[in-house]
C-alpha cells in the first residue's frame, strides 16, 4: 500500500512539473486556468532556481520508508518517471537553467495568450 502512494505522488509530481512548464498552452485556449497556472509556474521556477525540495519529495520517501524500501522497485514509474524528476547529478547551476526554462517558455506562451485574448476582445 505504501508503495502505491509513494508511486502516486511520482506520478502527481510528474503532473505537477508537465503542467508548470506546459500549461501555459492551455493559457492560450482557455485564459481563465492562468488563475491555477500562474502559481504553479512561479512556485516551480522559484523551487528550482533556488534548490529548494518540493514537499512532495519528503512525502514521497516517507512512503518509500514505509513501505520497507530504500531504493526503487523497477516498475514503470521508477524507471521512467523517477530519473525525470530527479535527475543524477543535479547541480545548482542545471537547476537555475531549468527554472530559467520555465519562465522563458512561459513568457511565450502566456504573450501568445495575451496576444490571441487582445485580438478576441479587438474584434
């Protein structure tokens, strides 16, 4: 059971990060998830450009040691989620690049939003 919750929150981690670096395209579509979004994408750039740990991270090792495991099992999630979220040999300046990532992949989508919201109202 433990392991189903560490797994679980992998894999709401890995949800979490796809929607802080593209959820700006649902921005485009549909302005008002900005509401949701903007947080998410500022809380991930700020984690990662100053190495700060995601709560989920402890949370999830908390399981792990719940569940009687120090290491991953090799099932879908540890062996292609795990080294995405955690990549070896992270440094400081990697994750500054990352969350430098973030934020200039959302600066385009949220012009692009705002662009297409401009000609929508324009019209």
């Amino acid at each position: 059971m433990y392991n189903l919750l560490a797994n679980a929150i992998v894999l709401a981690h890995f949800l979490f990060i796809a929607f802080v670096v593209c959820g700006g395209l649902l921005v485009i579509h549909w302005p008002r998830i900005a509401f949701v979004h903007l947080p998410a994408a500022v809380w991930g750039a700020v984690v990662e450009t100053f190495g700060w740990v995601c709560p989920l991270t402890p949370l999830e090792n908390y399981f792990r040691l719940l569940a009687g495991n120090s290491s991953y099992n090799g099932d879908f999630i540890a062996r292609y989620l795990i080294p995405v979220i955690y990549p070896e040999n992270l440094t400081n300046e990697s994750q500054q690049l990352l969350g430098g990532i973030v934020i200039v992949v959302n600066v385009i989508f949220y012009t692009i939003a705002i662009r297409k919201h401009r000609k929508v109202v324009s019209h």
